[in-house]
C-alpha cells in the first residue's frame, strides 16, 4: 500500500501551485471521498463538479485519471491533489511530523464560501 501512496505523493509534488492551492482547500473542506483505497489503485470522488479521480499502477509507474476537463487532458489536477492528500493523512506514519514537506507550501487560502 505503501507504494501507490509514495507514487502518489512524489507526482503531487510536481503539480502546478494552481492545483496545489485548490487542491489543498478541497483536502481541508473535507470534499474528498476515498471510494476504493487498495495497492493496486485508488478512487476517489471530489465534491467539485463531481469529479471522479483514479490512480494506478502500471509497471511500476502512476497513472492518474480524473473526470474534470483538465484532468482528462491528462493534468494533474486539484482533484488529483486532493485525492492525493487524502491518500496521505490516511496512509500517515505515527512518527512522521504534522506538516509533512510536500504540502509546506501550499498556502493557506480562505475563499468566502
Ligand atoms: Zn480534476
């Protein structure tokens, strides 16, 4: 299991801040809904325009699929993000600190909602 997370989290690094801003606020409202979590793949359903994301391993190497436009133009998008932080506070390590470094630099947004 630990592996797709590392994918995971390793790919999410290189998203743009765009994604990772976004992203991070729909982590932290809670939007994400993980629908399937085992080794060989992840699903989830972000609570923005209904997004369905999928991660997969094939050879070894991620495969991310989301539902949203730039998703399907094969972007790393915020529901990706999302998905992506979900997958890591549920894959957290005890001995791991609170702000792990792929996510110190995500900004703190607030947004009216
Ligand atoms: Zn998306």
């Amino acid at each position: 299991m630990q592996k797709i997370a590392d994918l995971i989290e390793a790919e999410a690094e290189r998203a743009d801040q765009a994604a990772l801003d976004r992203g991070g606020e729909l982590a932290r409202a809670g939007a994400v809904q993980l629908v399937r979590f085992g080794p060989p793949r992840v699903t989830a359903e972000v609570d923005d325009g209904a997004a369905c994301v999928e991660f997969r391993v094939v050879d070894e190497t991620l495969v991310w699929h989301c539902s949203c436009p730039a998703g399907r133009n094969g972007a790393f998008c915020a529901h990706c993000v999302a998905t992506a932080q979900s997958v890591r506070i549920r894959t957290d390590r005890k001995d791991s600190p609170e702000v792990p470094s792929a996510t110190a630099s995500v900004r703190t947004v607030r947004m009216a909602s």
